[in-house]
C-alpha cells in the first residue's frame, strides 16, 4: 500500500482489499421495503383537500413484520400511523409471493389480510377503529388482490386461495365478492377455480374453472368487472385470458356476474399476456359505458390497449354486454414494456390521472423511465427524472401522482409527482417536483454513506451464442468499482462478482442497491447478468428460456465472463458499437480464449498439493507434416535407383520422427507442501486418425526444493520473432547466498512451460495459483510481474480480471450458479444460497402457483423428458465442480430442501475439492432475518477474501 501524492491523497491499494465504510450492519440498519401503495385522492373541486397514503412497509427489525401506514400526502411522515396496531402482519398468502394485502373501501375504511402461522383472516380497520377480523374462521383459506366497489362500502372483490387440501394440485383459486354487510362476511364465489382433477382442455366460455385469477376490478359506474386468468402449465407472462362481465345482484340479493367476454389482441391459438386492466375515468360519472385499459405483448412488447364497454339501458341481467375490438393507444407499436412480469398481486404501472391523461412506466432493459400520454393526440412524452426503477404508480390529483422510486444514488423511495410546469421546463423532472415520503434507508440521505462512494450501473451488451450455435448477444448491468479514498495499481483490473437474478422469468435493473455497493466499495465489479429469459427487452428474448432452463442462462453467464475478462470489453467502444467485423474479431478472440482455459486443469490434491496441468492443444498433425511425409515418400521411390537416396530417405524419416516422439503433450506443475515444485513433462505419438491414443509415451520430472525458490513472476520475452509471455522461477544460485524471499530474481531462471507458450491470460491465471500456494501471499500483483504494463508492448486490460470472476446466486439465481460451475472454468469461486439442485424435486415439491412453471423452461414434465431433467440437475453434476463452492441453506427450506445441498457438498468433499456448508438455523427459502442475511454476506466476503487470496486494508 501507497500514498499518491496531492492534496487529496489517494492509497494506492489493489482491487478488492480496500476498505469501506458499508458494512453489513449498516445495510441492515433501519432498513424497510415498500409492498403495496393505496391511495385516496384529493378532492379536484377542494383546493385545500390533501390525498392520503396508505402503503405496506416491510420491517426486517419486527421479524419482517409487514405493517400497514397511513399518512398524508402532503404531510410529513412523523404523523404516519400503523393501522395494524403494532400487532398484525399485513401480507398475503397467495401465490405464496403476495401483494394484493390491503384495500380501502368506499367509507374511507381499510381491508388488510393478516398473515401469520396460523390463519390469513382478513380484518377491517379506520383511523377511528382497531383492526377486526371480517371473514369467516377457515385457516385454509387466504384472501388477496381486493376490489372496491366505487360505492358499497360492504363489497369487494378478491382472489380466493383454498388451501382445505394443502397439496398443489389440490389448491383452488377462485374470484369472489366479500359482502361485509353480515358478520362474518358472506363469501359469494363468482367464478370457481378449476380443481386439479378436472380435464383443463376443456373450458367454460364464461371465465370460470381457471387455475389463477388476478386483477379483480369494479368500472367506476359499478357495473362491470375485468379481471385477468390463466391456466396451468402457462404462467401470467406467458399466456393470460382479460375478461369482462356485468355485475349485478340475483333475486336473492347476491353478486353475480353474466354475458362475460373475454378480449384479446392477437390472433387465436397464440400465447398473449394481457395484464394490468384498468378502468379510464370517465368524463362523465353519471354515464352507463366504460372504457378499459390493458396491456398486451401480441406485438413483442407489453404495449398499452383500450376496448369500449356498453350494457345498455334495462334490466342488466337481460342485457348483452358490447365489447369493442381492442384499440392500441399508441399509432405504432412501441418497443418498451408498459408492465412487468405478475410475480406478485395488485402491481400498477400506468394510471389515468384525467379521462384524457395517462402517468405510464416505460420499461427498457434495466431502466424504467416515466412518460406522458395524452389520450386525444396519443404519444408517449418521456420525463427526464432522475429515476431509473418505478414500481406502485398511483394517481393523487389530475396533476400529480405517487409511486415508489430508485435512483442511481438513492435506495427505493415512497415519493410524490407534481407535473405543473413540467412542460415549460422541458419536462424534467426537478426536486421542486418530487416530495420524498419515506425511505427505504436513510443511509444515504444522512451522509452516513456518501454519494461520492456510489457506482452507477452501466449497462451492456456482450456476445453469446443461442442453443443451436448462432452467434447473439445478450445483457448486463455492470458496476465498476469504486472509493474516492483507493486507487489500484496501473495495469490491474478488479476481481467481480456476478450476481445472477432469480425468476428466471425477472430481470436485474441499474438502480441502487446497497448490496451492490458492499462489493464496490471494495474494489470489486459487479456485473448483473440479464441472460436470455429475462424480462424488459422483449417476449422474443424472454422466450429463449422456454425448454433450456439451465442452458441458455449459463452459457450468457458464461459468456459474460469471457467478455469481461477479454482485453475486447476494455475497448473505448462497447460491444453493441463495434462494426460487424469487429464484432466478428472479437468473437474469434473469445473463442481461442476458451480454447486456452479447456487447456488448464488445476486440482488439490488428498496431500494438500496444487497441481496445474497445461495441455497442448495445437493440432498435431499439419499440412508441413504432409509435405514432409510426401517429401520422404519420393526420397524412398528415388531410393530404388540410387544408394544415397535411401540413406537420405531413412535420415529424413528418422528426424521427422524423433520430433513427433518428443512432441509434449502436457506440461505439469506441482507445488507439494514444504518439499517443493516439481515440474513434469510428458511426449509421445499419436496418430492422425486416432488423436487421442499416444504411442511411446514418455515422463519427466525434475523436482526444485523449495528452500531453491527465491520468486515466480510473469515475464515477457522473444521467442522465433514473436513477443510472447511466459511463466518463469527464480532458483537460488548454489554459488551464491542470495537472500530466501520473494521478490528476489537474482538466480537462476527457469521458464515454467518452455516447450508450450501459453498466451498471457493462462500464464497469469498459473501464476495466480501457483504463487500463493509457495509463498503463502497473494504475490506483487500483475502490474509488477507482468508485461501487460511493458512501455513497448501497449495492451487493452479488461473490465474484469480474468482470474478473479466469481459467481453468486439464490433460488433459480442459485441453480445457474451451480450449473455455471459444473459446467465451466472461468468462474474462479462461487455461492449458492438455497440454490435448486434437482429440477424433478423443484417440479414435485413446488407451490400451485410455480407447481407447472418448470414444464415450459425444461420442455415438458419429468415423465415426458426424464433425461432433461437429469441432465441439467446440478445434483447428478457436482463431482464436476472444481472452483471453491461456498453453499448457504436454511433449515426449513420446503422449496429446496437441505438434503439437495448436502448431496451435492458431499460429492465436492468426495472429490477432495473445496468446498463449505453453512446452515441457518429456522430460515426457509430466503433469509428472512437480519441477523442471519448479514452473516451471510459477510461469510460470502470472507470466502472470496480466502480463496483469492485478497488481504484487506482494514477489518473490511
């Protein structure tokens, strides 16, 4: 370590090992989430009439305690109040990933589902009342995803989830109205859920016997509801049904819905994800037609539509509905998402703020951006905010809305919009526009993180190649590294760390996450891997994970890797700028990279040696050796007339072939524990038709004590007039008494791999491996030893250092890490938190809502593809695993179970490669508390700081 000099001095320090003020205490201090977001808003024809808040806020202090606050949007957040009373858990069971928990009825009271071991009652509350329950005592029965009727304040829509037999195939979801005008409250089932034994080819024209519901939702006039369904295997990214119907009351004085029609975009027979129905305000309150607003992926991207609804005057019972055909709202397709990916209940991503206005989200790639649509002259006017991910966008006044909010330098935030005088500002998007609510964490508003410390994500585009070969690209989000207190020595790049998203069907954004500062603070890159499934660039991207879950995500992991580590992804230019050609070269280069590392085995030992073995790979037999052999054929015909002939003929032959006996197939390294490194080298014969038979094989070895050692550095040197690299050792003289410490090179020299020339990448990565295991330490560094910094020799370094990429992941994001490692090198380490081991558990084992999601990822069920699901288990792989594996689970893990991590750390131990097994005591799938997460983060550093061999500046 070093001081640069200025004022401002910089330590000089390498990648990795500064030292940094986030630490894992602090990510969990005072930290919250935000779940639903519900709004009443203000009154136009009152000046003075201020909308209220009302917002789910998740608190990992109370035990992940989900309260439900109500405040103002005007006011300050000290006057908040839990309308839980402190005393319940406002989250919903259903689909198991909930949302949906609350709603406000038409008196200005509130519905909220209690989760808790026991029972999901749903319970009413007001800010003048304590929460009570409202639903008949059934602990089967979850409720979520609630529509208010515009007027009643006894009736509400909602999903519900029947647990009465708990087995996925069993669960029945239906569509129900709550009538809170009985104690307890009615339940009226308006379309009853499919059961799992019934024929699902077979379906009802009215909505009903469906798998899933979501979206219930009343028309403003009351008349009409929408709501969205679908059907197992699909899931609601994949092929949904929009249906429409009247509401109206029975003889008897109970809900009911009649005439229901569904909509749809595009042609029959093809999968469309419709989501997201809401109702336009109308411009007249009085009127009896409704329009509806919907989104659809038929043209690629979840674009927004309207369709017109008419019941006509008269007996509603009687009347025919009159549906529209769907209009886009837009006059050409737009390729951004408008919605995202249903993993959760009662998402909102466009709002009508007037009957003429819409507040949407705009989805590309990574970023969320904010736009304006005016409904007479359609076209989208993107804000310029300084927000980068938008979630829970709700309408407040005809000029402003709510929505919580990330941005590149600040965690998810509860804010409020004003849009009056956007438009004589260009419409961007100031702090005189935006009233902050509340903050996930205040970390970074309080100063005790500073800005100057905070990477912003970059994405980019790298190459790939799809299941059948063709080259493609794909995508990422990377964060450099970065600390205004460090800098790292010239001619070094940062160890990174990919984290890999789960889902899969979801996506990584580029805003805040102060987990991903824990990393760069350090010195570390981060790179968030959006591999092909992932969602924000479109249903034909998203499709490539449909039947190769568990191939087209490593290889874009894999993939990632290669680029980042290649001297190409240090170009000034990105991979998506680059000509044709170019991109061409670069692929090539990646190519004989991966060449290279296929070359490089390296292995521990049972005796505790590291052995690293280079493998020649250059074609043994050439077009020369053609020549030659024609060559001595035509010496041996002149052979029949002349003596010399023969003579010349059998010394040609006998010289070609002594260079093919000494040919070296592999050149082996060694370092044994206080004895020393020994160097092997094995030659030998193989034939061109069959390659990988040697003939008169040969062996030698030559051992060099380890008190001989003084150094190991990579050098550069000139080799049949070529620049190349190489790996040398220094030796101590017998004739002197050189001092016995690294660093020293007064000696003898001794190239590692003199009859190979490796290129510089596999050179370091030996030297990466084989210096700490003689001298204990991580060694110089590159920037000393290698000729990558040589004055005369200028070389692009990469983004990442290819040695030092490693890998980390949970759940789907877990088995990618896994399957990364079983089936690649370049990962240099990697965690899995409660990773999937074997796909045939994941599919019997999983809740209803994911029982059938892994059918379309594989390509049928594990009857139907019993070898697939084998195949791409990392279960039946891990003896294949050779980076070091740091495995994280929890003991009441259901989705994946202990025993899957266990069988696969059991089969690294068998092997005797390195591996570690941490287990949380009471923690399921996920770790819910933050005691725990923060063991886990830090277990994950110190793992990476171990295996790479990084010393921290500090305690880090």
């Amino acid at each position: 370590m070093s001081k640069m000099p200025g004022a401002q001095a910089k330590t000089v320090a390498p990648y990795g090992t500064w030292d940094s003020p986030i630490s894992t205490d602090s990510l969990a201090q005072k930290r919250i989430s935000f779940g639903d977001l519900i709004v009443v808003p203000a009154n136009d024809d009152k000046p003075d009439d201020q909308p209220e808040l009302i917002f789910v806020e998740n608190r990992p202090q109370e035990r992940g305690r989900a309260a439900l606050v109500h405040t103002t949007g005007g006011g300050s957040i000290d006057g908040a109040r839990d309308l839980t009373a402190g005393n319940h858990n406002a989250r919903s069971g259903v689909h198991e990933y909930g949302g949906g928990a609350a709603a406000r009825l038409a008196d200005g009271s509130f519905l909220f589902t209690d989760y808790n071991p026991k029972s999901f009652d749903v319970l009413r509350t007001s800010l003048d009342t304590q929460p009570h329950v409202v639903t008949p005592e059934n602990a089967a029965h979850r409720f979520a995803d609630f529509g208010s009727h515009p007027t009643d304040p006894n009736l509400a829509l909602a999903i519900l989830e029947d647990h009465t037999i708990d087995e996925p195939s069993k669960v029945i979801n239906s569509l129900v109205c709550i009538d809170l005008s009985t104690t307890p409250a009615t339940i009226h089932t308006l379309r009853a859920g499919r059961q799992g034994s019934r024929d699902a080819t077979t379906k009802p024209d009215d909505g009903s016997d469906r798998d899933f519901y979501t979206f219930p939702r009343f028309s403003p006039n009351g008349r009409y509801v929408a709501w969205i369904s679908w059907l197992h295997p699909s899931m609601p990214w994949w092929g949904t049904e929009l249906w429409i119907a009247h509401f109206h009351r029975d003889g008897d004085g109970a809900p009911t819905l009649s005439h229901a029609q569904s909509v749809r975009v595009g042609p029959q027979g093809k999968d469309e994800a419709l989501q997201q129905p809401v109702w336009a305000i109308p411009r007249d309150p009085l009127q009896k037609s409704s329009d509806l607003l919907f989104t659809s992926d038929a043209t690629n991207f979840s674009n927004l539509y309207s369709v017109h609804v008419d019941g006509g005057e008269g007996d509603e019972a009687q009347q025919r509905l009159s549906v529209s055909e769907p209009k886009a709202i837009l006059p050409e397709p737009v390729k951004r998402d408008f919605s995202p990916p249903c993993w959760t209940l009662n998402n909102s991503s466009f709002v009508p703020l007037t009957p003429d206005l819409l507040v949407v989200t705009l989805t590309k790639g990574a970023k969320d951006a904010i736009g304006l649509i005016n409904l007479r002259k359609p076209r989208v006017i993107q804000l310029d905010s300084p927000f980068v991910a938008v979630s829970q966008l709700r309408r407040l006044t005809a000029t402003s809305f709510a929505l919580v909010v990330t941005r590149d330098d600040e965690p998810s935030t509860l804010v409020t919009v004003d849009l009056r005088g956007l438009a004589a500002s260009g419409y961007k998007v100031t702090d005189s526009n935006i009233r902050v609510i509340k903050r996930s964490s205040d970390i970074v508003f309080d100063g005790t993180i500073s800005k100057d410390l905070l990477s912003v994500g970059e994405e980019i585009e790298f190459p790939t190649e799809l299941p059948d070969g063709t080259p493609s690209t794909s995508h990422a989000v990377i964060f450099p590294p970065k600390n205004p207190r460090y800098t790292a020595p010239a001619g070094t790049s940062p160890p990174c760390i990919f984290t890999i998203h789960g889902g899969p069907t979801s996506s990584a954004h580029s805003g805040l996450a102060l987990a991903n500062q824990f990393w760069t603070s350090r010195g570390w890159m981060v790179c968030s891997v959006n591999y092909g499934g992932s969602t924000g660039y479109g249903r034909d991207f998203m499709d490539r994970l449909s039947g190769q879950w568990g191939v087209v995500d490593v290889q874009d992991c894999i993939s990632a890797a290669e680029y980042l580590g290649s001297p190409a992804s240090g170009s000034s230019k990105r991979f998506s700028e680059l000509s044709a050609a170019e991109a061409d070269a670069v692929r090539r280069q990646l190519k004989q990279a991966r060449r290279d590392r296929a070359s490089l085995t390296e292995t521990k030992t049972s005796n505790g040696s590291t052995q690293v073995t280079l493998r020649n790979t250059a074609s043994t037999w050439s077009w020369i050796d053609l020549l030659v052999a024609a060559g001595v054929a035509t010496s041996f015909a002149t052979s029949l007339i002349s003596p010399l002939g023969r003579q010349v003929a059998a010394g040609g032959a006998l010289v070609w072939l002594w260079n093919k006996l000494r040919r070296v197939d592999s050149q082996t390294l060694t370092v044994i524990p206080s004895v020393g490194l020994q160097i092997s080298t094995t030659r030998g014969l193989s034939l061109p038709f069959a390659p990988s038979l040697r003939l008169f094989t040969t062996k030698s070895s030559r051992l060099i004590p380890r008190d001989r050692i003084l150094d190991v550095y990579v050098g550069e040197g000139f080799r049949r007039w070529s620049v190349i690299d190489y790996l040398a050792l220094v030796e101590k003289d017998g004739r002197r008494d050189d001092v016995e410490k690294p660093g020293t090179r007064a000696g003898k020299v001794v190239d590692l791999f003199s009859e190979l020339s490796p290129r510089l990448s596999v050179v370091e990565k030996v030297y990466r491996t084989i210096y700490p295991a003689l001298f204990g330490q991580q060694g110089k560094g590159l920037a000393e030893s290698s000729s990558s910094s040589s004055k005369g020799r200028k070389k692009r370094l990469p983004l990442a250092d290819p040695n030092a990429i490693v890998i980390s992941g949970g759940s789907a994001g877990g088995y990618t890490v896994l399957l990364s490692l079983c089936l690649s090198r370049i990962f240099s380490s990697g965690t899995s938190r409660y990773g999937v081991g074997d796909l045939k558990l994941l599919a019997a084992d999983s809740h209803k809502f994911e029982s059938q999601y892994p059918f379309k990822l594989i390509g049928g069920t594990p009857d139907e593809v019993p070898d697939v699901y084998r195949d791409r288990s990392p279960i039946y792989l891990a003896d294949r695993i050779e980076a070091p594996l740091l495995v994280q689970q929890g003991t009441e893990d259901k989705v994946v179970p202990p025993n899957q991590s266990e069988v696969i750390v059991d089969s690294i131990r068998k092997r005797g490669g390195r591996v570690e097994y941490l287990l949380f005591q009471g923690e399921g799938h996920g770790f819910r508390s933050a005691d725990n997460q923060k063991k886990s983060l830090q277990a994950e550093l110190d793992w990476y700081n171990d295996v790479l061999h990084l010393s921290p500046t500090q305690g880090q």
